[in-house]
C-alpha cells in the first residue's frame, strides 16, 4: 500500500488523472487485499493448511468480501487528498465515512491469522495491538481513517524480520 500511495503523491494526486484513477481502481484494491491475505498466506510457512482449512478458507474469502465489497459499494474512481492531508482512496466523499464496525472488522481480519496460530501468543498479541493502536488512534485524530493502516502492515513486516535474524534455524 505504501508503494501505492508514494505513487499517488508524485502523481499530485492529480484529481481525475489517469495515474490516479488507474491506481484507485486498480492497484489499491490489490494492495488492501495484499493487508489482508499477506498475512494469512504467511502463516502457510508456520502452520500447513490442512488442520485449519476452514478458518483459513474463511478469512479468504472475508478478506475478499471486504475489498469486493467496499469497491463495489464506494465505487471510489480517484484518490483525493483530505482536509488534513491524507489520502483518501476509499470514499467519494471527502473527507471519507468509515463505518466503526467495517473498520473493527478490517482489523479483525488483519490480525486473525496472528492471533490465531502465531505461538508464543504474547507475541502474536504484541504485533497485533500494535496495529490496533495506530488504527485506533487514526479513527480517532485523523479525517482518513485508513490513513495508519501501514503502520500496521509493516510492523508485521519488522517484527519478522527481528524474529528471523534472531531464531537459528532448525538442523534437520
């Protein structure tokens, strides 16, 4: 998503550009599926999907729902920039309406696959309330709600990183 919006910033965005709309229509709807499958198709590499395949499959296909649905619904054809100077990519209107439980439930879906199978689960707990803080704190002071999100997103990233680099390998 960052990639996204970075675009979108040397774009202007330029209201009704055709770099913008491509990016809108096409790009960020990929990119908030990425938020929410990135994760899940990551705990592929913890857990095999066999044992879990329902609860998995589930949060698939919520995840797709979500995206489907908000670009369906919203039908967003360019990004504006808000009052507060973010970027609004969700919503016509400027600045953009998040309904509080659409917004709890995007953060639901992101942090599931943490929650549920990331072992020991302080640490999966840690990661999660990080994002939700961020998310919180941006409904609460921003104008664009989904303006923190990649806070969320790539402190999943860092935090596999330090975990990586600090967990040996197993010798088989």
């Amino acid at each position: 998503m960052q990639l996204v919006e970075g675009v979108l910033w040397l774009d202007g965005p330029t209201p009704h550009g055709s770099v913008n709309q491509l990016l809108t229509i096409g790009l960020i709807p990929l990119a908030l599926l990425a938020q929410a499958w990135g994760p899940l198709l990551g705990s592929m590499f913890v857990l095999p999907v066999q044992p879990r395949r329902l609860p998995f499959f589930f949060l698939l296909i919520v995840g797709l729902t979500l995206v489907v649905g908000a670009r369906v619904l919203y039908q967003p054809t360019y990004t504006q920039v808000t009052p507060q100077g973010h970027l609004n990519w969700w919503s016509p209107a400027n600045p953009p309406v998040f309904l509080p439980w659409a917004y709890g439930l995007w953060a639901a879906v992101i942090g599931a696959p943490f929650l549920f199978w990331w072992r020991p689960f302080w640490q999966s707990l840690l990661v999660v309330s990080w994002g939700w803080l961020w998310a919180v704190a941006s409904f609460i002071l921003t104008d664009s709600a989904a303006s923190h999100w990649c806070f969320f997103v790539s402190f999943y990233g860092a935090f596999l990183l330090v975990y990586a680099f600090m967990v040996p390998d197993k010798l088989n």
